[in-house]
C-alpha cells in the first residue's frame, strides 16, 4: 500500500445550497494521523463540510479524495465501504434512542461483522471504557447528560475501528468539564487508536489546544491556514477578528443591507 | 434485541389476526373456501327468473347444493340457467324439476330442485345435462294482478 | 397578476413533482431487497409490535361499539319491514365491505401512521439517519423497509379483527338484547355473504390502504423538516392525506370490484 501522507484532499470544491454559494473553490487537506481542525464563523457550513467527506452531499464541482478515491464520483457501494473507515461524532450524538448505550455500540459491529456476541460484549467494554462510559453501559440515551450522550456516540464512532473521524462540534453546549474531558478524548484517542481526526468547531481556544493544522474558513473559502502557533501570528485582520472574537470588523455586524437613511425615507409614504 | 415479551406479544397478534379471518371466513361466509370440491354442471331454461342471480342457491329441501353459475338468454329469447351442482349430489334423474322459489315474502330467489323418481325410463342427470321441467319465478306484481282480477286475464 | 399566479402554479407543480418523485425513490427503496435475511426479521417483529399490538386495542373497541352501534340503527330500520332476521347479514355485509376496512383504515392513519411520521422525523431531527448512512447502513433496509412491511401485513389483519369483532358486537345487540333469532343471524349472514365477493375484496382494500397510508407516513416523516414545528406539521399532514387518500380509493375500489 502506497497511500498518500493525505487521507482527505480536496480540490476547487464548490457547493451550492439553491442559489446562495456555500463554497466556492476551497482546497484542503487533511494530513494522516493528525488532528486536523476546521474553524470559522456559525452558519458558513462547516457541518455541510464534513458531509461532503463522507458523501451526503454531493457537490457542484471538484473533487474530494479519502484514500486517494474520489467520493463525488463513487459508486454507492464504494461509497458505503469508505464510510466503513470513518466514523463521525453528530453535534446532537444521534444515539438510537430506543437502545441501551451498549448497544448503541454493539450495532455497527454486530451491522457490519459476524463475530459471536461473547466477543462484540468484549470489544463494546473496551471501547465503553475508553471513553470511561463503562458503568453507563446499560442506561438509554434518556439518561444520559448531554456530555455523557456525546462521549457515548463517540465510542459508537470508534466501534469499527476507523481510520478517520469527523468531530461535529464537538464543544458546542458542553459545560467546562466536559469539556475538558472531551478535549482530552479527541487527543489521545487520535494518537492512542492512529486515528486521523477533522474536528469542527468555532470554540478557538480549545481547538487551538488540541489540533496540529487549522484551516479558517470564511466567505466561502480557506482565508487561513497553519498551525496553532502560526495562526496566532498571522497578521490578517479578518483572522484577528474570528481569533479574538471581535464583534465588528471585515466581518459586519450588520447583515448586508440597503443605505439605512435611504430606506427609513422610503418607507415614509 | 427485542425482548421476549414484545416477540409473544407480535405472536399472539398475529394469531388473533389469523384467527379473525378465520372466522370471518368459516361462522360468517360459512363458506369451503375457493369454490370448494368438485361439481358438475347442470342447466335449465325458465319463462322468467324473477330476481334470480348468479350466486343464488340452489336447494334440494332447504339444503344448499349447488350455486347458479351463469344466466343468459337462450336463442328464443328465454332465460337459461346454468347450475354448478356439487358433485357428491349426482344421483338426480332426468324427471327432476326446478322452481324458482323466495325466501319469505320479499327474501332471496334461490332454485328449488325436486328430485325425480328414478326407474326403468328415467336417466341419471350427468354434467352439462338439462333440466326441462321448470317453474318460473313468481312475480309479485303478476301475483298481485291475478288476485285482484280474479285472475281472469293473463 | 397573471405572471404571479403562472408562477406560484409552476411552482407548486414542481413541488408536486419532486415530491412525487422522492415518495417513488422512498417505495422501491423500502421493497428493494435488502439481501440482509436473517437480520430483517427482529427489526420487522420490533415494528409489528409498534404499528400493529399498539394499534389492537383501539380497533377491538372501535370494532365492538361499531357493530353494535349498526346492529342497533339497522334492527330499527329492518323490523319496518318485518326483516329482522338479516340483522346479521346487514352487520356483516356492510363491516365487511366498507366499515372495516375504512375505519380502521381511518384509526390506523390516526394511530400508527402519525405515530411513524413522528419518529422518523425526530430520527431526522437527531441526526439518526445521517448517523447511520456514515456507518454504511441504509435507512432504507435499516428504518423504513421494516416500517412498511409491517404496515402492510398489520393492517389488514387488523381490518379483519375489526370487522371480527363488530360482528361480535352487532349479535351483542341485536340478539341478546334486541331478541333476534340467534339462528336467524347466523344462518341469513352466511347465506349472503360470500367469501370471494364480500371477505376478500376487504382484505384487498386494506391492503391497498395499508400501502398508501404506511407510505404516505414514511415519506412524510423522511421529508419533515428537522424541527419540531416542522414534526409536528407533517404529522397533521400524514393524518389529513391519509384519511382523504383512504376514502377517495375506497370509492375507487368500489367502483371497480362492485360494479
């Protein structure tokens, strides 16, 4: 096997939701075996971004390569083998709610294998353990804390063992504790299991604390890259602005809009 | 892994279903389902079959032997007949008659059969034979004319 | 004005269209085999308890206070005509023919089929279905497959326990109480009634509905859009299109098995 140092790249990729560009050709690359983050302001479509990885949309143009295979172009059934090496961590988990955690774990593997149920017991445990859920195995989703949830569908991610993982937001509602703990997670699992990891995120700091690249994203395309060290240096305004979380700056406060004098006197008929 | 007491209860559903068009099928239509065993074909031509339909009874004493299978008009303009009788009745001679009989005042129209006797001229009736002595439908409105007439005219 | 109307027309036909078109991709996907066997069975068991065992109780009672409501309108109408005696053949023709497959028709949109579109849609809301297309599992053999073939064999099993059980209802009535002939019931009943002509034509129209309304539910709640205000619409909406579908195909089938 002579894979490339790349498992995902992606070239003059353009998408478009209706009418309104959601990219307009972005090139990214995730290199193998790192924590890889995509940051940027709410509503760019950074979800939509992982999506296009593991082929649910599909996109105007260009080419996403997993293992140098092109998802756009890929049959169905090529399409499900690759997902079989990526596993993805949804913003809400996405737990089957009408099944214990354990088995919430148990069901990619008993889905896609055919080992005896006394080993799918053994390897659920373990990956319960990993992410310290092992005392929860018997609980429903309902019972679960939001973080807890998430850790959860975390170890569901990494039943089959995957090379890639996708991280949605995995931040976003956790209070500082979980927080930290999911930080934590994301960082040893990557190098604990060889992982590749793609975290999207807009919480800075701690992604700035686990990841190895960073790609900023904003109207429509990369405007930054590198890595955590680099990006605190970079000199761009906008990038200062997401970084520092500056309410005004290249990126309006306003929504864009018509002359204001011009519209009050217009509506005084 | 659904656990046993959703399997027994599906279980249990299903068998009430089952046992419903069962029922449905044997204490409601009482019927033997898919026309039942074998039959024979026997025909008859009236001057007039009233209500008659396909699927109305035919009865030897009040006991359902057979079925209309079809009612046509013959070349002459008469309506004919044709019977599907069950075949564990085959033991009818050729001198036997219908009628087209109600059931109470204003019920169903079923054919009457009035087994002939069997003797030395007689035959035994076999698949696609005729019936010739035929009683037609009694129509209430001819019924009614002839009680009120005296049944003077026709 | 005109350019208006021609537009928003065009609009709602395209609308039409591709929901038509993406309810169509949802049926053959839901009967395409899956080729998974062994693994179908608990999945299709775990939504015959859904839509069919919890549907069981509203159609047993509805089926009862049915026929004895029939039994009680009909003995009224019949001993006019001195015609008591077809109290059971007027019960059993017109549950068997219409009542029992369009009522329960009727409830099971009400019961089960609001019930799937409220489930998928939250499933769609929760990102369960995109979880599972990213473990390469298709939500077709995985959730709807199970959803529709259940539907489809509980509904006319449930029809026929309907009208089971407003016959039961209508002799309730009518002979214990009203002093029909329980003789008479039986024997008028199953004289008039036919297998071919009265049962089975039932069965086949719950059926029919059965595929309608479970396919109207499953494709409401796959299209829903992923927010609680837009669950809830498409419940109401599975509920409305179903019950309007149910009675404008039973005069349909009517028209073409009765005629």
């Amino acid at each position: 096997m002579n894979l490339s140092d790349n498992i995902i790249e992606i070239s003059d990729l353009s998408f478009k939701r209706e009418d309104r560009i959601i990219y307009n050709d972005i090139n990214l690359k995730v290199p193998r075996g790192k924590v890889t983050a995509i940051m940027g302001p709410s509503g760019i479509g950074k979800t939509t971004l992982l999506r296009l990885i593991g082929g649910q949309l599909l996109p105007n143009s260009g080419k996403i390569l997993f293992n140098d295979e092109n998802i756009v172009t890929a049959s169905r059934k090529s399409l499900f083998k690759m997902r079989r090496k990526m596993g993805m961590l949804f913003q809400s988990g996405a737990l089957f709610t009408e099944m214990s955690v354990f088995d919430n774990v148990a069901f990619p593997i008993r889905e896609h294998t055919k080992l005896p149920e006394s080993i799918i017991n053994k390897v659920v445990l373990m990956k319960l353990e990993a992410v310290g859920l092992r005392g929860a195995a018997q609980l429903f989703p309902a019972e679960l804390s939001g973080g807890m949830a998430r850790r959860a569908a975390l170890a569901r991610s990494i039943a089959l063992d995957p090379e890639l993982i996708m991280y949605d937001e995995p931040f976003a509602g956790q209070d500082p504790i979980s927080m930290a703990v999911i930080v934590r997670l994301i960082r040893e699992l990557n190098d604990a299991l060889g992982l590749t990891s793609i975290v999207v995120s807009h919480d800075v700091e701690e992604v700035l604390s686990i990841a190895d690249y960073v790609y900023i994203i904003a109207n429509q395309t990369v405007i930054a890259q590198g890595t955590p060290q680099q990006l605190r240096q970079e000199k761009s305004e906008q990038v200062i602005q997401f970084m520092e979380g500056r309410p005004d700056g290249p990126v309006p406060f306003h929504f864009p809009h018509q002359d204001y004098k011009k519209e009050m006197c217009n509506n005084v008929d | 892994m659904i656990s046993k007491k959703i399997q027994l209860m599906v279980g249990a559903f299903l068998l009430i279903g089952i046992a419903a068009i069962l029922m449905l099928a044997i204490k409601v239509a009482d019927s033997r389902m898919g026309g039942g065993g074998d039959v024979y074909v026997l025909s008859a031509k009236f001057d007039n079959v009233g209500g008659l339909k396909v699927r109305s009874a035919v009865k030897v004493g009040g006991v359902v032997v057979g079925r209309v299978s079809a009612i046509s008009l013959d070349d002459d303009f008469s309506p004919l007949v044709v019977m599907k009788i069950e075949s564990k009745f085959n033991q009818f001679s050729d001198s036997s008659s219908v009628a087209i009989l109600t059931s109470g005042l204003l019920g169903e129209q079923f054919i009457g059969l009035t087994p002939g006797f069997i003797d030395e001229d007689s035959e035994i009736l076999t698949s696609g034979g005729m019936i010739e002595d035929t009683r037609s439908a009694m129509v209430l409105e001819d019924l009614i004319g002839q009680f009120l007439y005296g049944g003077n005219d026709d | 004005m005109l350019t208006k109307t021609l537009l928003s027309l065009g609009n709602s036909g395209i609308n039409f269209i591709t929901g038509a078109g993406r309810a169509g991709m949802l049926l053959l996907g839901a009967l395409k085999p899956s080729g998974r066997g062994v693994k179908f069975f608990p999945l299709l068991v775990k939504q015959l308890y859904v839509v069919g065992v919890q549907s069981l109780v509203i159609i047993v009672i509805a089926g009862l206070f049915i026929g004895m409501v029939l039994s009680l309108q009909g003995y009224s109408l019949l001993v006019g005509f001195g015609a008591e005696q077809s109290l059971g053949q007027m019960v059993a023709l017109s549950l068997l023919r219409e009542l029992g497959p369009v009522v329960s028709a009727l409830l099971f949109a009400g019961r089960a089929g609001s019930a799937l579109t409220a489930e998928i849609g939250l499933m769609k809301a929760t990102e369960q279905l995109s979880s599972l297309e990213m473990m390469a599992i298709d939500p077709m053999h995985q959730i709807i497959a199970p959803r529709f073939w259940a539907g489809l064999i509980s509904l006319p099993l449930l029809s026929a326990i309907f009208s089971a059980f407003g016959i039961l209802g209508g002799h309730l009535v009518g002979v214990d109480w009203l002093g029909v002939d329980t003789g008479a019931f039986w024997a008028i009943m199953q004289a008039s009634v036919d297998w071919n002509q009265d049962i089975a034509t039932g069965l086949l129209k719950s059926m029919v509905f059965a595929v309608v309304i479970t396919w109207i539910a499953l494709h409401k709640g796959y299209d829903a859009v992923p927010t609680s205000e837009g669950i809830s619409k498409a419940t109401t909406s599975t509920v409305v299109t179903a019950s309007l579908a149910v009675l404008g195909l039973d005069f349909i089938l009517t028209a073409l098995m009765f005629s």
